[in-house]
C-alpha cells in the first residue's frame, strides 16, 4: 500500500484538483497525508475533506515531507507535488514493478508539462531523457521509495533547495531507480509564467551551481527571487 505524502504552500488554487484525482486511490485503501509549510490562504480548509491526515510544518519541503513520512502508515512512500497529478493506475504501476524487492526499491514517473506548447513537450522529455540517463530524480516525476529504503538513506536532506536532487543520490548508492515511462502530469505553470527558455537556463545554472558546492540556501534565494519577477 501507498502513503501519497503532498507539501503545500498556498496552493489553494492546485491542490483541490490534485486531491480529487487521488480519491481513486484512497477508496483502494492507499492513504494521502497533506503537509504543509504554513499557508496564508485556504489550502488547508480545501485539502482536509480529501485527505487521510493534515500535518502543519514550519516551511522547507524538505521538512515537510519528512514530517510526512514520520506518520505514514505504509510501507511505500510516495511523494507528490500539490500541482501534478499521477496515473490512475499508478499504485499498480509502483508495486508491481517493486515486486523482486519491495522494501529495497525506489523510482519515478516520466512528466508530461499540462500546456500545449510545443516547447514544453521539449522540456518535458529533455527532463525524463536527463533522469533515466543520470538515475537522479526530480520532484516533479513523483518520487517513490519503500519506507526501509528512505530511513536507510536518512530522508530528505532538510536543505532550502535541491532536496531531491540530494536524496536521488543518497538512494542511488543504495539501490538502482526502477524509471517508469507512464507520466505524471505537472503544471505547467512556472515555465509559462517566466518563459521556457529562460526557466530552463535558470535551472541548469543552479544545478551547476549545487554541483559546484554552493550553499542550497542561496540558490534558494536566487531561485525565488526569479520566480517573483
């Protein structure tokens, strides 16, 4: 079974039809634990009637959803975003291809970007090309992990940005990511909001940068200093 853990951050606006696409799942016996960073808008008054569990954090991604997984009641742990929506079939997909080694297995979905620009089809399988050649997963791609594995690796590294990036890594040394091509579909809203091209350059330089040593708190800053322009 599935503990489908969700961060927010007023995401009032997103996060309703996130929830209600996953009551499929919850009627399967699969549980949704919503945490969250400490929204000044309706997001928790419109998550609660959907959700298994409310969980209130100080804000850091990182620190929510290791708060998330702290109560999770299953034993795989998956870990979505408040705007990306998963498969209908996605407990199915997860657990049989973690069948040979359940407590020892972790992965990701392909993404499709919800706009229907050419250019964000682009960006989308540039982004699944990039995770399947490198092992290192997004969490825009639904990252999912057996709870034996995630305490093996420490969790998420408690780091203002790049949180995934850093335990893709960690779980690599531990086990091979199962890459599965049925998509998630994300919003496409922040590449239509500060453009394609310029949010592709904004991320591969701050990739670089966290590759280079620098400190996730500043790309943080600079990251969201970006997105508010």
């Amino acid at each position: 079974m599935l503990s489908i853990i969700i961060p927010t951050l007023n995401e009032a606006g997103e996060i309703a039809a996130t929830l209600r696409s996953l009551q499929i799942l919850r009627a399967r016996g699969h549980e949704v634990i919503v945490v969250d960073g400490g929204s000044a808008d309706a997001t928790l008054g419109v998550a609660r009637p959907w959700s298994d569990h409310i969980v209130r954090t100080g804000k850091g991604r990182a620190r929510q959803m290791n708060a998330g997984a702290a109560i999770a009641r299953h034993s795989m742990l998956l870990f979505l975003h408040a705007d990306t929506h998963l498969p209908e079939s996605a407990d199915r997909l997860i657990l049989e291809r973690c069948s040979d080694a359940a407590d020892q297995c972790w992965g990701r979905f392909d993404i499709r970007l919800s706009g229907s620009a050419r250019t964000l089809r682009v960006v989308a399988f540039m982004m699944n090309w990039r995770s399947r050649l490198s092992g290192i997963a997004t969490g825009d791609q639904a990252i999912f992990v057996s709870r034996s594995l995630f305490d093996a690796a420490g969790g998420f590294p408690e780091i203002a940005l790049m949180e995934d990036l850093a335990l893709s890594k960690r779980l690599k040394r531990l086990a091979r990511p199962r890459c599965l091509r049925e998509r998630v579909e994300s919003s496409s809203r922040r590449w239509e909001k500060n453009g394609a091209m310029r949010t592709i350059l904004l991320m591969w330089r701050l990739r670089l940068a966290y590759r280079c040593g620098a400190s996730p708190h500043l790309l943080a800053k600079i990251y969201a200093g970006q997105q508010h322009r």
